[in-house]
C-alpha cells in the first residue's frame, strides 16, 4: 500500500522480500571476451561477475543538475559516490559504510547534500542519515536504537528539511517529525496511535490518513486546517492492495489517487480536492496503473506506465512525447526516467534490457526542449561480452482459466528451432518470487542468467495474488496459500513439460521469502512433484510468522488475517496449521537447502529452526545455512556469493546441471553451516576451509 509520495529513496534490492540468490563457473570467459560457443558449449560465467558488486548502480542527478550521484564499492562494500555531472572522472566515494554497503539514498534540494539510509545486520531498524557533498561530514538524524526511521517526504519549498515518520514512542505507530538535514534538530509535527500512514503535501501540511478496517479494508480521512479529522473515502478489502494516494501537485488542490473501485485494473485518477471531482487519466484492460513521469517543478505527472509483459508508457501530457520518442531510439529495453532535475534541463534515463546490463545516459534538453542523451555507462561492466540469455514473456494458462504472465529463460544455445523451446527438454528450475503481494517483470534477473548458463530452464510465474494484474487476479489469492497459489505453479510446471521445455523428472523450486515458504509447500503438499528445493529465508508455521510479525505492521494485521488467516482464533490457527509446512515435515522426500538471516524481522530465524529440527528428528537429511549478520536476505556480496556456491552445487548434484566449484566462497562469508553439510558436493570441504559450524 502506498499512503504518501515523497521522492523515493533508491534502493538497491540484493535480497529483501523477494529473490537473492547468486552464482557463478569454471572455464570463465573474461568480461570483454566475444560471446563464443567454445567446443560446443557456452562457457560458465563466474558467480562474481553475476552476483559481485556492481560497478555503479542507482545513479541519480542533484536537483540542480550539477552532480551525478551513484552506489559503487569502496573495499567492496557498497558508498555513495558523487562526480560533477560532466566529468565522471572526478568521482569520489561520500561515505564510508565498511559493512551491509547502502542501498538507499536520495539527494535534497540543498543540492549540497545527501540523505541515507541504513540498518544493523539487516534487522529494518531504519536510521536516517545527512552527508555533506563538500566535506563528508554525516549526521545521523535520528539516533535511536530500535527504532524504524522513515523519510515521509521531501520538499523544494523546505531544502534544509525533511519529514521523518519514527515508531520510538509507540513500536505499532509512526509520529511525524520536522528535522532539519543540517542541524539534526526534530519537531513533533503528528503524534499518531492509530493511523497506518499519511499523505503530505509540498508545504509539509498532513492531508489525508489511513487506517485499517475490521473488515480488513481502509478508512481515509482528511484533515482540515485546524487539524480536524473527516471522512475521506472507504476502501473495501478488495480494492486495498490496488487503491493508494499517490500524492498532491505543487498546488495541493489536485491530488492523483490509483483506483480498483467499481473495477478490475487500477486506473490513475487525478481529484480536484475542493470539489470531489475525478477525472480518469489513464487505464489498461490488462494491468495497474504503476510507475508515473512526474514534472519536477509541478509534480504534475506526464506518463504513467502499465507492465502486463513489458512496460508500456501512456503519455499524458503532449509536451514530453517528442522526448519519449527520440528516447526509444536512443537504445533497446525498457526504458526508465531515474531522475529529473529542478528546471527540467537534465535527465538521467536508463534502459533494462533482459541479456546484458543497464545501459545508462544523461539525457540534456536545453530550454526545456528535446536533446541528446550521452551514453555514459553500463551498471555491471563484467556483463559485457558474456554469453547471456533472452528471457521470453509467456502467458499460461491456470486450471481454473486464469492468466498466468510468466517468464522463461533457456540455456544460450539451446533454442535450435522455435524461440523459446529448447531443442530438448531440460532440467528446470521454478523460481518463485516473494511477497506474496509483489510481481515477476521481464528484464536482466541474475538468477535466470545465473541458472540458464548452468544449463537449466528458469521458469517465474506470477501466480493468483500476485500484484499489477487488477485486483481479481491479486484477490484470486485469499485464502489460497497452499492451495490454488500453489496449484499456479503445478499447473506453469505441467505446461513446461507438455511444451517440451522441462524434464518433469528434474524439476526443483527454488524462491526467497514467500518463495521459499512455497518450496517448502512444494516439497511436503506435492512431493513427488519436485526434485529438490531451495528455501530462502521462507516461513514454515503461517502461525508463527504471523504472532512474530514486526511491531509497526501491527496497523495492517487485519489484512493478514482476510488475505491469509487469522491466527487469533481456534479456528483460523487450525486452519492456517494446514497450510503450513511445518505440519507435514514428515511428507518431505526429496533434498532441501536452507538459507537464512539470524536478523530477520520478517520471517524470525525460528522459521528455519523449527523445521530443520523436525526434519533432524525424523532422520531427513537437510542442508542448512544460517548467515549472523542478515536479515531477510543476504546483501553483502560476500554472503550472498557463498549461499549461492552452495545452492550450485546442490542443484547439479540433484539436477545435473553444470557448477563452478564452491572454492573459497564459503570461507570468505559469515556462514554457518548448522546442518547437512556432507549433503552438498564440496561443502564440508569448504567449511573445512574457515566458514564455521554449528
């Protein structure tokens, strides 16, 4: 849900609700070398060229246009660098993060300095903090221990001060504070017990609030100039994952909401706050509404884009058409608008293509008119030259008739006649993404490439509750963990194999967070479906993900409970206890790896625990591998690297895939191999080497 529009923090997503996997080969093609098919096959690409550190990522340009800002390593840990927008030669690291790297930043309107983000070993204890561009100087605005910090918004009429939403009085709720960037001094602006979020304007006033129905639904209420509370709008359950605020223009008399009600697909609307009208803006029969192009002088939005299998922009205002025009010529993939200066004379545009890296380009409009773009860089160099693959949108369909928007990836090399089916079938991989209430889009994934190079089919569905695809789709999903979330991917399973693509004797589901809970299903609901599993940070007892839930999302457990299950009632434990793994430890047949953060707030280290325990004490064999300093997921490279050397290894063996040797990966990580290291090819070796058992 979105309950305020403020510019974004960028984040760098290495592993969070959804995938993070990783790995790499032998017999390595260096980055630059041609592409070539050597002896008949395509040559492994290393895990670090696909899961190290990128050369730059999350580029952004300072409101005045003079500096380009981006993440790149310092020691191999992840900084904010800043060069002068017209010499990336000058470049120099802003700070000095030695362990997790930052993964969101954004610039403020002072132009002088930057705001980021950070946590302690992945525990989403948010803290905010100021550097200044000139000297390095940082200051941590919000020093509290425990404490989620959140940027409620940024304005260009306040420079020097943020909006911060902090939970240190009340863990369940988030008072809104005034800080100033420079001084660190904080103003109590909204004390909050009872509201899920807000909605401000560009003069910091609170507009609008949300709160959560018994029904599980929203009520939004609207705040006068005193401060008096009236009803807004009701939002029924059913529409509550698709209908948002998105946020007012400049004026504050317009505010754009994305709307489900009295429909199927999210529509963008734009309500003129004094009368109630709304005016339909944009819409599309087969997706929501999602990202916008927004003015920055106005925050009027231009464009909004619908992704179905590939982004799709619908302009909304004529004057920037010629430049999404020219700009579709400038390069292939799909095109994404990082950032805009103040005045609207720079861009930083950037194109997602599915086989090699982003290719980035600072996009000059003098007067305001359209320009030229300078290429300036690609965000992984050690993807250029490599032997990648396409990844093909597919459409399947359910059992039951729905649309399943999918995406394939097959070895390079394979497709000997039809696109998209390999000359034989293959070993698969069914990657599934997390969430539950997130999607799967076209473009470079890193485990497809990663997998496909070991010669592997990667199949991702976006099964029933999965988002972007209109809220009968997403709604489809209630109440349907285990069960027709489930038969989605049974039935995307079935349809590779009939297509000739799978080998339906050597098929493993793989998948972080709900991913990983959904490998768990897949091995203890259907178990002779699957070869093995890989089960990444992913629940076991729907009961106790949901009794160890994070404080603040306390406001939206109704949401859990309609769309889930109520774990507060007899009933609702008994019937979420059928759906959990846990209860069915005993079904499990085929081999299964375990990845998890000892810090994750989300899906609690007992999660893993409880079922490697239970599969100890019935003699099932499991690998296991803790990481003490993640959360949910793994973002330091090192880590990251070393569960997926393990996770290779794991799947040739049960596969018969290829593998790069685990070498020194493992050793170089924080792991702990607390169970079944002798189950994975060359893995007490390398716990030998210096990881550390348990």
């Amino acid at each position: 849900m979105t309950f305020k529009r403020v510019r974004k923090p960028v984040m760098l997503m290495s592993a969070a609700i959804g995938l993070c996997l990783s790995g790499v080969g032998m017999n390595v093609t260096l980055a630059g070398e041609p592409a070539a098919i050597k002896d008949g096959a395509t040559p492994l690409i290393p895990r670090a060229s696909i899961f190290g550190n990128p050369d730059r990522a999350g580029s952004q340009l300072s409101h005045d246009g003079k500096w380009i800002s981006y993440l790149a390593p310092v020691n191999g840990v992840l900084n904010v660098w800043v060069a002068p927008a017209d010499d990336l030669a000058k470049a120099s690291a802003i700070t000095s993060d030695k362990k997790r790297g930052i993964r969101q930043y954004f610039w403020a309107y002072t132009n002088d300095q930057i705001i980021y983000l950070q946590d302690q070993g992945g525990d989403e204890n948010w803290r905010i903090y100021s550097v200044n561009v000139a000297d390095n100087a940082v200051k941590d605005l919000t020093p509290m221990e425990g404490v989620a910090a959140q940027v409620q918004a940024t304005s260009a009429e306040f420079p020097d001060e943020i909006l911060v939403s902090l939970n240190n009085r009340n863990p369940q709720y988030h008072d809104v504070h005034r800080v100033n960037i420079r001084t660190g001094e904080m103003k109590l602006v909204k004390q909050n017990d009872e509201y899920a979020g807000f909605v401000t304007d560009e003069q910091y006033n609170i507009r609008f609030a949300a709160k959560q129905n018994s029904d599980g639904g929203m009520q939004w209420v609207k705040f006068s100039a005193d401060g008096t509370a009236e009803p807004f709008e009701t939002v029924g359950m059913e529409d509550s994952l698709t209908t948002s605020i998105n946020g007012f223009d400049k004026s504050g008399r317009t505010v754009y909401m994305v709307d489900s009600r009295g429909r199927d697909t999210a529509g963008l609307f734009a309500r003129d706050v004094a009368t109630n009208k709304s005016t339909l803006l944009a819409e599309d029969a087969r997706a929501d509404a999602g990202a916008t192009i927004v003015r920055p002088s106005d925050n009027k939005i231009q464009a909004v884009g619908f992704n179905y299998e590939r982004t799709e922009w619908k302009v909304l205002d004529s004057s920037i058409q010629p430049d999404l025009d020219y700009l579709k010529t400038v390069a292939d993939g799909d095109l994404a608008i990082a950032s805009r200066t103040l005045d609207d004379s720079r861009w930083l545009v950037g194109y997602v293509m599915d086989n090699g890296p982003t290719r980035v380009y600072l996009y000059d409009r003098p007067g305001g008119k359209p320009g030229q773009a300078k290429f300036l860089y690609t965000n992984r160099t050690s993807l250029e030259g490599l032997p990648l693959a396409k990844m093909h949108p597919v459409t399947i369909k359910s059992r039951d008739g729905l649309n399943l928007v999918s995406f394939l990836t097959l070895p390079l090399g394979s497709e000997k006649g039809t696109l998209g089916r390999p000359d034989k079938p293959l070993p698969m991989v069914l990657l599934v993404h997390g969430g539950p209430w997130a999607r799967d889009t076209w473009g470079y994934n890193p485990y497809h490439q990663w997998l496909a190079n070991r010669g592997y089919a990667v199949l991702s569905v976006n099964f029933r509750g999965s988002t972007g695809l209109g809220k009968n789709f997403l709604n489809a999903g209630n109440l349907e963990w285990a069960a027709a979330m489930h038969n989605d991917l049974l039935d995307a399973t079935a349809w590779a194999v009939k297509q000739g693509i799978a080998d339906k004797s050597k098929v493993a589901i793989m998948g972080g967070s709900y991913g990983g809970y959904a490998t768990l299903v897949g091995l203890t609901f259907t178990p002779g479906e699957f070869a093995c599993g890989v089960d990444i940070v992913g629940p076991s007892n729907i009961v106790t993900l949901l009794e160890t839930i994070p404080p603040y999302w306390a406001p939206l457990v109704e949401q859990f409970k309609k769309r889930v299950g109520d774990h507060t009632t007899e009933a609702g434990r008994a019937f979420l206890e059928s759906r959990s793994p846990l209860t069915f430890v005993d079904r499990i047949e085929k081999p299964l790896l375990i990845g998890q953060g000892a810090n994750d707030p989300r899906v609690k280290q007992r999660e893993a625990d409880q079922i490697v325990a239970a599969m100890q004490g019935k003699g099932l064999p499991v690998t296991y591998v803790l990481f003490p300093d993640e959360g949910h997921g793994f973002a330091r490279p090192e880590n990251s690297m070393s569960f997926n050397a393990v996770t290779e290894s794991f799947l040739a063996r049960h596969l018969g895939g290829r593998a790069e040797p685990i070498g020194g990966d493992v050793a170089k990580s924080t792991a702990e191999v607390r169970a079944g290291a002798d189950q994975v090819p060359g893995l007490a070796e390398a716990v030998g080497g210096g990881a550390k058992p348990k």
